[in-house]
C-alpha cells in the first residue's frame, strides 16, 4: 500500500473525497491547500506519495488530519487565515511606515507610532506562531484517529503487512518543539529582521548606513529560505 493509496482510502471511507484531491508534489513538501468554497489539495511529495514505510502512512495520515479538522471544525482554519492576512497586514503597515520616514528624512511619523507598529507585528506573530504549533497538534491528533479507524481496513484491502504500532510509533518520534517547526523559525527570522530595521529608523542614523543594513538583512533573509536552510 502506497502513502496516497492510504490517504484516498481514508478520504473516500470519511466522504471527503469529493471536496479534495490528491496530487503528486514531486520533490516539494507535503502540504495541505484548504479551500472553503472550492476542492482543497493535498501535496504529497514523491516520497510520501509512493511510498511503503510506517513514516509515509504517517505523513500521509498527518495530511488527512489537516483536511479533517478544517471540514469539521471549520472556525479553527478561518481563525488561521485571518491571523495570517493580519501578519501580512502588520508586515505591509510596518515597512511602509518605514520607507515614509526614510523618503521624508525621519520627518513624518513619531518614534511611538513605529514602536506601537513594531509591537502589534510582534504580537500578531507570537500569536500565529502559536496557531501554527497547535494546529500541527490537532493534525496529528485527528491523524491518528483516523489512522486508528481506517488503517486495518486498508491494510487488507492492499495486502500490507506492516503493523499499525509501527506507524504510531512514528508520530511518536516525530514530534516537534515549538522552535522546531519550520514556520516559526521563519516568523522568528522575520521579527528580528523588520523589528531590528524599525528600530535602526528611530534611531535616526544616516541614511545610508539605514538603507545599507536594511538590504543586507533582506538579502539574507531571502537567501535563507531560497536556500531552505530553515
């Protein structure tokens, strides 16, 4: 039995099936795109997708328990999205307070308005960072579940003989901390990069030395997700 022979199973026993499909992301990670009003996706990577071993069913049951909480507890993903497009929102407002200091020589907004800005992006990240961890928590959770209810049925059906607790031994080994997750160290490196910038703007530095550390740290914040060393 494959990872997403796995996953259609449950898909189709739990009636999701309809409302998503399954595609191959080739070397991308595993990821699940949900859709309020129309089919969601589940990216499986190549990996996952054909493959044999305990950790694929889990990863595969993972992604299953990300759709299943999002159909069934559909404020839970709503809550996500608005957290996210407020970061964003947070991120926009803050850079663009930015350049209107540095466009008008630091003679627009005071250092207050930009530390009140600096302390609502903060905030809305420490939260969504949280958000993140918990709903990564409720995917293995509901995976589970359903691993537990479906697992047997579709061993039988594809002839597996690899035994359940070694496929919940995975969820097991495979739990992470807070700062393990990649998203949040993506959240941590973009706090430190615009709040540090921000900072670097009150301070009222020449313009050059301002401009200069704030393209360095853009480029190496790029650089660092182009090169997923997060």
């Amino acid at each position: 039995m494959k990872g997403y022979e796995l996953l259609d199973y449950i898909l189709k026993s739990e009636s999701l099936d309809k409302k998503c499909t399954i595609k191959n992301a080739g070397p991308s990670q595993d990821k699940t795109e949900f859709h309020f009003f129309k089919e969601s996706t589940i990216w499986l990577n190549e990996k996952t997708y054909n493959g044999l071993l305990p950790e694929d069913y889990r990863v595969a049951t993972h992604e299953a328990g990300h759709l299943y909480n999002n159909v069934h507890h559909w404020y839970w993903i709503l809550l996500f999205k608005v957290l996210r497009a407020l970061c964003f929102l947070s991120i926009i407002s803050l850079f663009g307070s930015v350049l209107i200091q540095l466009w008008n020589s630091y003679d627009t907004l005071s250092n207050k308005t930009l530390y009140l800005l600096m302390g609502i992006f903060t905030l809305l990240s420490v939260v969504f960072m949280i958000v993140i961890n918990v709903d990564e928590e409720l995917a293995n959770t509901c995976g589970k579940k359903l691993l537990n209810k479906h697992f047997q049925t579709a061993s039988a059906q594809y002839n597996t003989t690899i035994p359940i607790a070694r496929v919940l031994d995975e969820y097991k080994t495979s739990k992470t901390n807070f700062f393990q997750h990649k998203y949040t160290r993506m959240f941590l490196i973009m706090m430190v990069m615009i709040n540090g910038n921000t900072y670097l703007v009150t301070l009222m530095l020449p313009l050059d030395i301002v401009l200069f550390c704030i393209g360095a740290s853009s480029v190496s914040v790029v650089f660092i997700m182009v090169k997923k060393i997060l």
